[in-house]
C-alpha cells in the first residue's frame, strides 16, 4: 500500500513575539485540527516540528500554530497547544498577542510559501 506525502515549502511566520496566538483571521474558521500534549519531552522547535508534520500529512493544510500555556484543566501546569488550518497562505497580522492570563509561551507558526495550493507536489513512498 502506497502513501501520498505532502512536501510543499513552509516557512516560518516571524510573529513580533513568542506570546502569540492565531487571531479570528485563523481561528475558529479555518481550523482543521487541534492537539494538545504535556509531555515535557518536548520543547518549542521539537513541538514546532511536530504539528508542522501533522500539517503536511494533511493536503488542505496551509499553515500552523504552536504554543506552550498553563492549561487551566492540569494538573501538571504547563501544556503544548497546536493547531493546524486551511486556507490562503497566513501572514503575522493573522496573530494576536495573547492576554497575559493565558501565560503563553514559546510561540511558532509556519505557512505555504511560494507557487502554493494549485501546485500540490506529492512523492509516494511504499510502507
């Protein structure tokens, strides 16, 4: 059995800080998935890494959202946040700077760059 996997280019979104989260450009229209973790095995690049490579298994995926906050639901403290959307290609003024109650952290976000969504490129690996 064969398995498409999306390789479009992705850049990173220099957002002016990391207490940033997606703005109502990016949430909640346009979102595919969420994903949560309080695995302390991560840190903000590898957590970054992580929901860009839940984002390129999805084709109608352009662009992601990642984050560490205190999850008022742990107690563990806290947590990863990581959202994946659809859409055109976003932009740093698609983010907000999150209320200094939600204690966010360590934000990362990367979109389509390029010739993007009319040109998907595929390469097909066998599992």
């Amino acid at each position: 059995m064969a398995t498409l996997i999306r390789r479009d280019n992705f850049a990173a979104v220099e957002l002016p800080g990391e207490n940033y989260i997606p703005g109502s450009a990016l949430f909640p229209g346009r979102i595919i998935a969420g994903y949560d973790s309080e695995d302390p095995a991560y840190d903000a690049d590898s957590w970054a890494k992580h929901i860009l490579e839940q984002c390129q298994a999805l084709p109608e995926c352009t662009t992601t959202s990642s984050y560490s906050a205190l999850n008022s639901g742990s107690i563990r403290g806290r947590s990863w946040f990581g959202y994946v959307f659809q859409g055109r290609p976003a932009h740093a003024d698609d983010f907000e700077q999150a209320p200094s109650s939600y204690n966010v952290q360590d934000a990362r976000a990367f979109t389509l760059s390029g010739r993007i969504i009319a040109q998907h490129r595929f390469l097909e690996v066998d599992e």
